[in-house]
C-alpha cells in the first residue's frame, strides 16, 4: 500500500511554517551555496531563524570534504556555522561504523576522497585506500593474482575523482572474500553539479560500479537514508515533527525529510524547476516549495 501525498503548495506563510517547528536542515549545494557561491540572502535568513531560537543543521551528501573542511567553508562565505552543526555523508560513514561498534583491529577500505579518510582517522579507524590507489594500474600478466588485506572489514565508496579499475578490483575483493566485509556508500546521486555546464556523474557511480561487480546493495550513509536522520535527530534529542526538511532535490533531499516523517520545503534554487516539480512524472510531492530561502524573510500572513 501506499499514500498519495498532496500535490506541494506554494509557501505564502513562512512565519506559519518557522513557529511550527523548532529545527531546520538545510540541505548545502542548491541550498547555502551553488558550487563555491553563496546563494542570495543565506546570512540574512540564518541570522533571523536564529534569532527565533531555532536550531539549524546542515546536511550534504558530497563526501570530498570532513566536517572540519565544511567548516572552514562556511566560515570563507560569511556564515557563522560550528562543526558541530555539520553533517556530511563523509561524517556518516565514520559515525555509522561506530553505531555499529566496528572493531577498531579491523581495517576499512576507501575508495573516495579526502573528507572520507579524515572523518575515519578522528573516529580512531584503520584504513586504506583513498585517493593514493589513484595512481595504481594492474599489469596483467599470465597467472597474475591480486593480493587483498584480510584485515580489511568495511569497504566505503563516496565520490571519487581517482576512481579507477585497480580500486573496484580491490574493492571488490574485499566485499567477496573477507567474512562478513561490509559494503557501505556514502550516497548514490546520480548526478552532481561540479560546474554549471553541464552534469557530472555522481557518487552513484562508484557505488554502481561496485555493486554490479559484487552483486550486492550497499548500505547507503547519506540521504536519502534514514541514518543521518536518527543520528542527528537522537544526538540532539529532537523529535522528527519538529523537523522542516529544506532541500534543492526530490529523491535525495525531499525523500530524506519524508522518510523522517518530517515537515519538506523543496526551493528551485538549486537543480530542480517547477515544470520538474509538476511534471507528471514526478511522484515526490513536498509540503511546500519557493524560489529560495531568503523568501522566510519576505513570506508574511496576507
Ligand atoms: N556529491 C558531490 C560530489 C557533489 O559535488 C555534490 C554537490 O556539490 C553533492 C554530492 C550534493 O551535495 P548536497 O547534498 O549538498 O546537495
Ligand atoms: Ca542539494
């Protein structure tokens, strides 16, 4: 069975849905910020959420960086946003292993970035991988085998620029031959927006290339996944209706909210259009949408 939603509505009251609940997410990209631009009156809008009292946390799927490098990028765009306040597919990876007590004599294999690999050494993890095995080519000779570490528990797959054919191999020979190796992916976006050309393929493109390799599904760390949602939600001892969900994208952002059991607003100033909103076809109907968030400061009661 399933519920059909209302179709979304236009927000016209923004002061009816701020005092309605106590927490904002904000999704970043699409969001805060376009790429390396702050989006129009971002600071602005915080600053009054704040001044009401209300808590926000900021939730990306874009694992290149660890909460301290968001960190410092909010704080290069003017915004007065603590670690603490930050939740990255990056940092759910970590935090997921240690939801789960995954032993710390174990090793986790990254293919990813960065954001991945320091998020993992706070939270006191062995591992190897990440962008070094960029540079590895395999040479095939007769009889040639591959060696993999035994050791190695968790295979974490984010979005990698120096994804390669050596990473999915080892990847993949961890997830089929060590007992019980986890398989976890930071998200699976399609696409992301590295430029504003054009599309880029995502992080569910590594993860793909796994999970056709191994004939498994990963566990997924980011949103749409509930996990980051029961984190952050227990870890400040919120309730979930008290939630609003702000996102720029229907099948991560929105259906993150709603699998929550949150309150949604979808603005178009990131990758989705209203036509895209509307279109028959499109089965992921938010409570409410407007162009940008800046709009809370000029959405009064008629
Ligand atoms: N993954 C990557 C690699 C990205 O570059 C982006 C956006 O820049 C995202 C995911 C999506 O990020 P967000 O969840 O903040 O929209
Ligand atoms: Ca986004």
């Amino acid at each position: 069975t399933f519920t059909t939603r209302a179709l979304a509505q236009p927000l016209t009251n923004a002061d009816e849905l701020i005092d309605s609940v106590e927490t904002f997410i904000f999704d970043c990209d699409g969001v805060i910020w376009k790429g390396d631009k702050l989006i129009g009156g971002v600071p602005e809008t915080l600053d009054m959420l704040r001044s009401k009292g209300k808590r926000l946390v900021f939730v990306t799927n874009n694992s290149t960086k660890s909460r301290k490098q968001y960190g410092k990028k909010f704080e290069s765009l003017g915004l007065n946003v603590s670690e603490e306040e930050i939740f990255a597919s990056s940092f759910a990876a970590a935090a997921y292993l240690k939801s789960i007590d995954f032993p710390k004599d174990k090793k986790v294999y990254v293919i990813g970035e960065d954001g991945i690999l320091k998020e993992l050494e706070l939270a006191g993890y062995q591992y190897i991988g990440g962008p070094e095995d960029g540079g590895k080519k395999i040479e095939l000779k007769p009889g040639f085998l591959m060696e993999h570490d035994e050791d190695v528990g968790a295979v974490v797959v984010g979005f990698d620029r120096y994804f390669n054919y050596y990473k999915i191999q080892y990847g993949t020979l961890c997830i089929r031959e060590n007992p019980g190796c986890l398989f976890i992916a930071t998200n699976r976006d399609a696409v992301t927006h590295l430029t504003d050309a054009q599309e880029w393929a995502g992080g569910g493109s590594m993860v793909g290339a796994l999970s056709g390799s191994t004939q498994r599904e990963p566990l997924v760390v980011g949103k749409p996944s509930t996990f980051m949602m029961d984190y952050l939600a227990n870890e400040f001892g919120i309730s979930k209706s008290q939630i609003c969900m702000v996102g720029d994208r229907l099948d991560t952002d929105i259906l993150f909210g709603q699998n929550g059991g949150c309150k949604t607003l979808l603005v178009l100033s990131g990758v989705t259009t209203l036509p895209m909103l509307q279109s028959p076809n499109n089965a992921i109907q938010p409570d409410f949408y407007t162009n940008k968030i800046s709009d809370f400061l000029s959405l009064k009661a008629a």
